[in-house]
C-alpha cells in the first residue's frame, strides 16, 4: 500500500474526532507488518484524561491481537483542507516505542500534502526501557 494511500485513511479517521476543547483535529493510519491498517482519532475529555490518535490505533491493533508494526501516518490541524505538520506528542512517544522497534518510521504530512519521514529513536532518543 502506497503512503498516499494511507494519508487518505489518516485524513478519513482526522474527521472522526472529537476535539470541542482545543479544536485540533488528528487522525492516524497505523500499517502492521501484516498489511492491516488500523485508524486512530483524538478524543478529548473535559478533565486530563483525553487520549492521542496515535494512541487510539496501536491500541485498537493490539486488542486485536497485532504485536508486529510498520509504520504510522499522521495527519493534524484545525483544518482537514489546512494540515500542519503533526508529530506524536511526548507521551506518545514513549507509548509507541514500547511497541515498536527504534527505527520504527512515522510519516506526518502538511498542508500541501508534504510526507516527512522519522524515526522514533530520533524523536525519543532516551525511551525509558526496562
């Protein structure tokens, strides 16, 4: 599956969510090693309990009995037809590379449908590990 492909799964999961707080959207396309594509949307909560799109996906993958990821895409901005670049948030960071390998890669798209590619061991060089 193309990577273009997959920003049109982040973008469709983007409109799913629920964000009345801080009007950010973001949406994910989380791809196994199988070739199943998981979807993720952030959901807000009043209190602090609100949770991540990148969260959203590897967890619906992992209920689903998935242990082996490729890679995620992430797509973010108050705007589906105006997207900034969307990078995992810190706690998403460490969430994600205790799934995944160090360079497991993650994919964000602008605006004018730009992909820039990272690793997680770039964004989180000091992953805490037991």
């Amino acid at each position: 599956m193309d990577i273009k492909d997959l920003v049109k799964y982040a973008k469709e999961a983007m409109q799913n969510s629920y964000s009345p707080y801080s009007k950010y959207k973001v949406g994910t396309a989380l791809i196994c090693k199988n070739g199943k594509v998981y979807t993720g949307c952030n959901v807000e909560n009043h209190g602090i309990m609100s949770i991540c799109a990148e969260r959203v996906a590897f967890t619906k993958a992992i209920s689903e009995g998935e242990k082996e990821f490729d890679f995620i895409v992430i797509c973010g901005g108050y705007d589906i037809n105006n997207l900034e670049e969307c990078l995992p948030c810190g706690y998403c960071r460490q969430f994600i590379s205790e799934f995944v390998s160090s360079d497991f890669k993650i994919y964000t798209v602008d605006n004018k449908e730009n992909i820039k590619e990272y690793k997680i061991k770039d964004l989180l060089p000091y992953s805490f590990k037991i």
